[in-house]
C-alpha cells in the first residue's frame, strides 16, 4: 500500500511541473498589455513600458516560467500584478472558504445520499419510487435556481442566515456555521441526487448476489447483512461519484461563491482570469492540482480499504 | 477601471461629521452601531497612494489625510493643509501645512513630507503623473509652508489636491513597496493587517491619537463584491450596511425592499467618444455634419427607457450639472430625427451612408446597447460593426495602437470641469489624436488662465462649442442608487460615484 501511495505522489508531482507549464505558457498567449491595464488609459507609453519591465514581462515567457517555478519550489508564489497581494496569502485566506464548503458538501452529500440510497435499494417499492422522482428532480433543478431560492427565504425573508460574507471557523464556530449553512445546503442537492442513484443501484445490484441471499437464507438479520456486507461492496461507486464531486467543487462552487459572496477560489479564479493576472492564476492551478491528486488518491485508498478486492486491479 | 464600467472617477473628501462615539470598542465588533460594513465592486490596486484611483478613495481616506478636504457639495476646507492661495499668474501655489500631524512612527508631517509625495507622485509613472505633470518644483519655505511652482496655470490643482495626488504617506515608507499593502498614513483608521483579506475584506480600526476630529465608526470594513445581487442581499439582510448600486436591475430589487434606504444620484454619463475627429482612421468623421448626423441617429429617449428602465437623463453635454460649463439647454441639444441626420449626411457628401467600426467591451456595451445603436445608425445609413474585444487587450488596441476612431465609455462627471477638459478636450489622454480648433484653443486658454470661477462664460461657450460641433455622442447621465440597510445616512458626493468615507454617520 506504502509503495502504491509513493508512486502516486510521485507520478502527481510529475502532473503538477507538466500542468504549471502548460498553463503558464496557455496564460502568456493572450498578449494582455498588464502595464496598460493596471495603470489605464491616461498613463504615457514609456511610463506602462517601465511598468512591464518591473514586472519581468519584457523576458521570454520559458524564462518567466522558470523563475517563477523556482520561486514557487521555495515556497513563493509571487504577488497579483492587479492588487498586489501576496499570491500565498490570498490562496491562504480563500482557500479554507473553499474548503469549507467542499467538505460540508461531501459530508451532508455522503450521508443523506447513503441513506436514502440504501432506503431505496433495500426497501424498493413506493419508498423506491418516491427517493427515485425527487433525485430526479433535485438533478434536474438548476443550482442557481435553487440558491437564490434559499437565500430569498432563508435568509432575506425569514432572516435565519445571513445572506452574503464568511466568518472564518477560527472567529466564530457559530458564525462559521451560520455562513456556510445555505451555500453547502445548496450544493449538496444536485450531489445528493446523483450519488443517492449510485449507491441505490450498487445496493439493488449486490443484493441480488448469491452470497446475499446465501447470508439471508442463514437468518441473518437483514440490517446486519445490509451493514456488514452489502454497503461494504456496494460503497465503491458511490465514493467515486462523491470523490469526482468532491474535485468539481473546487471550480464548480462559482456560482455558489458569488452569490452569496463567499471570498473563496472560485471566485477568485473568475476574477483574476478575466484580468490575466498569472500569478494568482498559476497559484490558482496548483491549488487545483493538488486538491484533485489528493483527492484522487484518497478515494483509491479508501475504496482499497474497503473492498480489498479492488486493490488487486 | 476598477469598477465595472467606470474609466475614470475622481473621489474625495468631506464634511467633517462629528459624533465622539464613546465607549469602548473592545473585541467584541460585531454588529453593533460604531462599525460600518460598506460594500463595493472597486478594488484599489494597493494601498500605495502612487497607484490611488479616485473611484478606489474611501480605502484611501480611512489611513491617509488629503491635502485639502472635499466637502459633499464640492466646495474645498482645510485637512493637513489650512491655507492655500495662488499668486497673480496662477503658477505658484502656496500651501500653510498643520503643525500637530505626525505619522505611525512618529515622523512629524511638515513641507519636506509634501514634496516628497508630489515628487513621487509626479515622477513614479503612476495614476497621478499626469495631474502633477505641470508640477515644475516643490519650494519648501520652512516646516509648514510649501509652495508648489507650475509651468501653467492648472485650474484643477486644489481638485487633485483633495482627491487622489492629495493622499500623503509616510516619506520614510518609500523605500520598497510596504505601501502597497501596510499603509502609512497620518488618517483617523489604520489597517487591521490580521483581520484584512486583501482582494475580499479591508478592516480598518481606529487610530490612536488621530489629530482630527474622530468619525463616528470604531471599525470600517469595506467588502469587496464582483456583483451587485450578493451586495442587495447582504444590504436587505444587514450585513453591509452601505453600497452604491449601478445596475438598474438591482436597483429596482433595492427599492422594492422597504427596510431598504435608498437616495438616487445622477454620476456618469454614457456615450461615444469620437477619438477622430480629423479623419486619421475614419475619413468621414472628419465632417462635423456626419457627428452631428450621428448625433440625431440615436434615440436618447428610447435608449434610457430600454436599457435603463428610465433610470436618468437623457444629454447631449459631456459637463456635470456642477460645473460652471454646463449648460441646462444643450442636454436637448441633439433630438432623436433620423430625417435630419439623413440630410446631414448628404450634406457631408454620404448620401448612402458609411461604415464604421467600434470596439465593444462587453462590461460597458451590453447587448441590448450594442444592437440599440447599431439599429439607430442603421436607420440614417450608417453600418455600424462591432469588434469584441476582451478587456485584457482592449486598452492595448484602443489607446496603445490607437486603432479605433472613437468607443462607447461611462464616464464620471466631476464636479471641476478643468478635469474633464483635461481629459476629454486637450490632445491627450482621451483625444489622443490630438484634435482642436482655434475656438476651442482660445477658450481652453482662458480658462486655464483666469482665476478660479472668472472664465464660467468661456467654460460654457466651450461647452456649447464642443457640442455643435459633435465631438462626442452623450446618451444619458445615469441614475444610481445608494442604498443602506437603515442603519447609515450617507451623503452623497458632488460629482462623484463613491461617497467620500467621511460622508457616513450613524442614521438619526
């Protein structure tokens, strides 16, 4: 299992050099004058020349990848050419935002989505057909939709959470969760629908194994072969989807992000991408990256750890 | 061009609001009536005044003084300076400074600390080059008098003195960019550095000792949106207590909101800037009879009621009402009478039309604005093509290769119409291809050279001159809405966008 681990960190750190210089070269087409742009139109030609310099921008761009990979190795990812920040700090301040929702979202996702999935699978008929049309239609909603209209009742009419801003979990454990209730809730519906489907199919699908009915017919208790048995065979689909979930939160919580003003990287990443601004874009991507390695690997192992016959493949 | 659509904002100061809020402050800030939540689509670049835009003030005001304070009706009062008067040939201004101002660390704020910031201003390449450009010397008479020496008169000097190039930091914070994000200034806040999240959230605590007199709030923050519908959420709910809303849509949201508070303002103005009028690119331009064609192409009227529920003025005038150039008449200068523009043309010599290329942002030129005008050019002959560019590279292509003969802009409409001249009517910035006349020479003369308010004639006649003779194609002044959550009375800012951040108090 150690050797597995290593050679995906390995073959992941591969990805992430290969990844960062692609992007950065995929960055420095467009060709945006930044020195025009930051200091506008009003500005003379020499003075936004001296400002691109300042910035490197008049080197090749492999050398500005190198530079910048070296001081990304040492830990310096650099400043945003548009406000200066320090690209570290910002993806430090945006990034538990993100996660934050991330993980709230996998967990009500993994727990409502494993219950009503096995509901259904186990128990079929009306209960069966009833998780099955409201999957549907929590798919079929769009999640905008949906988060408007949980900010438009939760919050702005009856008042219960507050409608836009972040508090971080070190400030306030309450004020944490009050902000993050409705984004994750809002989230949640359309993984809830999707991975509730998984684990329901994957259960009616081992169910119907012989082995199941072999433990059923011994007289074991039906909750016991469910929980021992078939959710332990059944789980790997459903953590898939909910890992691949997991990852397409990194960008997909945009909209989320934005309206209900949430500093985290997604919005970020429109932002800065709209201005060309590679520094933060590139942190950015790495950020990404990683998530999605990591993720990837965790999934592995866990889905491994659970159906060992998984290992082998 | 921080804000979505604004090119160029000037802010400033204002009224000194008293109101010592006693009582201390303590940890515990969380929605208790001495903080103020502003929220806001503008980003300032840093906290560095070199890189200070007049639409990014307030992040400004609350860590930095301003030379000279501006009031909410525009009018100019003492802030580290007391005094300021020119001499017979308006080129030397003198300046009698504060005496009890120092800075974090104790540097005392004194005449040397004004030269240093015109001086870096002037010569650091950044947004204030060119207000200071006609600074020829800083003359450093003793402590607290300095007299700024001009090549020409610049009848707009005290206005940057209050708005952007009047922001004074610490000299002793040059060296290195600190600025940019640990300012050091001698205003009533400082920055709460573990509290801050630049690019989301600026916290702002009060400072200790401050020489002036305490606004009322404890605690600023000011929260960074990229849309007005979080904004009008958070204002309805009472997270941010105070915003300017420029989107009609979201406007209309706000009003229909009764906890909400809202107080319109006329700011900017939307139009066409024709950049060539010599006929560099487009030779028909040249012809003052095809801007004025284009002039009565488009409907002013239909426009304002499509695209902004009604929600403004319609114009002709590129001055502000504040200005001594504006003129009431000239905002129906131009009515909407294909007919003439027709005849305008033939007149020209295009009896069939022309065509004409613009470049479009889609942040300034919405799609239904895009199709409005080229269906209203359309109408009088003239084929009017659009070519997308992103605002990455439409700056570059627009004022760098000068590639277009005019663009669709918002633009503010300060309330010191030398500004505007400055921008839009001189050779430069905004008339990059360099275009006068011998009116609008001698005019533009008069005024730079006449004490302040002796050449309002001239200012008007200058007015009237630039709209007869098209150079610009105005739509509407636009209404925007600031909006509160009950919580803040804002005043408004005369010529401005953004209110000054001393024009909010508790509400009464």
């Amino acid at each position: 299992m150690l050797s597995f681990i290593l050679r995906r960190l390995g073959s992941g750190l591969l990805l992430l050099v290969v990844i960062s210089a692609l992007a950065y070269l995929l960055l420095s087409l467009p060709g945006t004058d930044v020195g025009r742009h930051v200091l506008g139109p009003a500005v003379p030609q020499q003075a936004v020349d001296a400002h691109n310099a300042a910035l490197g921008l008049d080197r090749p761009v492999a050398v500005r990848y190198l530079d910048w990979l070296t001081s990304a190795l040492q830990g310096d990812l650099g400043r945003s050419w548009y406000t200066s920040e320090d690209v570290s700090r910002a993806l430090a301040n945006r990034l538990p935002v993100t996660v934050s929702l991330m993980v709230g979202v996998t967990l009500v996702t993994a727990v409502v989505s494993f219950v009503l999935g096995v509901w259904a699978g186990v128990r079929r008929g009306a209960v069966d057909r009833a998780v099955q049309t409201v999957s549907v239609l929590g798919y079929a909603l769009p999640g905008f939709l949906v988060t408007l209209v949980l900010v438009l009742v939760f919050a702005v009419r009856l008042g219960w959470f507050p409608a836009v801003g972040y508090t971080p979990l070190s400030q306030s454990p309450s004020g944490w969760l009050a902000t993050v209730t409705l984004p994750i809730l809002s989230l949640s519906v359309a993984g809830i629908a999707g991975v509730s489907q998984q684990v329901r199919s994957s259960v009616i699908e081992v169910m119907g194994r012989d082995y199941v009915r072999t433990l059923r017919s011994r007289g074991l208790p039906a909750s016991r072969v469910v929980f021992r048995h078939v959710l332990r065979s059944a789980a790997t689909p459903g953590l898939t989807v909910l890992g691949m979930q997991f990852v397409g939160l990194l960008g997909g919580a945009v909209i989320v992000e934005q309206i209900f003003g949430l500093p985290g990287i997604g919005a970020m990443t429109v932002q800065y991408t709209t201005r060309g601004d590679i520094p933060v874009i590139m942190g950015v991507v790495m950020v990404t990256v990683i998530g999605v390695i990591l993720t990837n690997l965790l999934v592995d192992v866990l889905v491994g750890w659970l159906n060992p016959k998984a290992r082998v493949s | 061009m921080q804000t979505k659509t604004r090119i160029n904002t000037g802010v400033a100061a204002a009224g000194a609001l008293v109101l010592m809020l006693t009582g201390c402050a303590g940890s515990s800030a969380d929605t208790d009536a001495s903080s103020l939540t502003i929220g806001t689509m503008t980003v300032p670049q840093s906290l560095d005044p070199a890189e200070a835009m007049g639409s990014a003030m307030p992040y400004f005001q609350a860590v930095y003084d301003t030379l000279v304070k501006r009031e909410p009706d525009g009018g100019y009062t003492p802030m580290l300076a007391t005094e300021w008067t020119y001499d017979e040939s308006l080129t030397e201004l003198t300046l009698t400074l504060r005496e009890d101002v120092t800075f974090d660390d104790g540097t005392p704020f004194d005449a040397e600390a004004v030269r240093a910031n015109l001086e870096r201003f002037r010569d650091g390449g950044g947004g204030q080059a060119q207000t200071m450009a006609l600074l020829e010397e800083v003359e450093v008479v003793d402590d607290t008098t300095v007299v700024l020496h001009l090549e020409q008169p610049n009848p707009a000097m005290v206005f940057y003195l209050s708005d952007a190039a009047g922001l004074m930091a610490n000299p002793a914070a040059f060296d290195g960019d600190s600025l940019t994000t640990d300012p050091d200034g001698t205003g009533p806040y400082e920055l709460d550095q573990d509290r801050t999240a630049v690019g989301t959230t600026w916290v702002y605590t009060r400072a200790d000792g401050y020489w002036g007199e305490d606004l009322p709030y404890d605690e600023v923050s000011i929260n960074l949106f990229d849309n007005e519908n979080a904004i009008v959420n958070g204002v309805r709910t009472g997270q941010i207590n105070a915003a300017l809303l420029q989107d009609v849509d979201q406007q209309a949201v706000a009003e229909s909101d009764e906890k909400v508070e809202t107080q319109p303002q006329d700011i900017d103005y939307q139009g066409i800037i024709l950049f060539d009028r010599d006929g560099h690119i487009a030779p028909e331009l040249a012809e003052p009879e095809v801007r004025q064609a284009i002039n009565h192409a488009v409907d002013r009227e239909t426009m304002l009621e499509q695209l902004r529920d009604g929600q403004g003025e319609t114009t002709s005038q590129i001055f502000g009402p504040q200005t001594d150039a504006y003129d009431p008449e000239l905002d129906t200068y131009y009515d909407h009478d294909p007919e003439r523009a027709r005849e305008l043309l033939a007149d020209a010599g295009y009896p069939d039309g022309f065509a004409l290329t613009l470049p479009r942002m889609s942040e300034i030129v919405s799609d239904p604005l895009a199709t409005s005008l080229q269906s209203d050019l359309a109408d009088v002959g003239i084929d009017l093509t659009w070519d997308n560019l992103d605002s990455g590279s439409a700056l570059n292509s627009i004022f760098t290769e000068q590639a277009y003969p005019g663009m669709v802009m918002n633009n503010a409409q300060p309330a010191e119409d030398w500004v505007t001249t400055v921008e839009l009517v001189l050779p430069g910035t905004f008339n990059f291809f360099g275009t006068t006349d011998e009116t609008v020479q001698d005019l533009t003369h008069t005024i730079q050279t006449s004490p302040d308010g002796e050449a309002a004639d001239q200012a008007r006649e200058l007015n009237r001159h630039l709209v007869e003779q098209g150079w610009f194609v105005p739509f509407y002044r636009m209404t925007f809405l600031h909006v509160s959550d009950g919580t803040v009375d804002v005043e408004p800012q005369s010529g401005m966008a953004v209110p000054a951040l001393y024009n909010y108090a508790p509400a009464e």
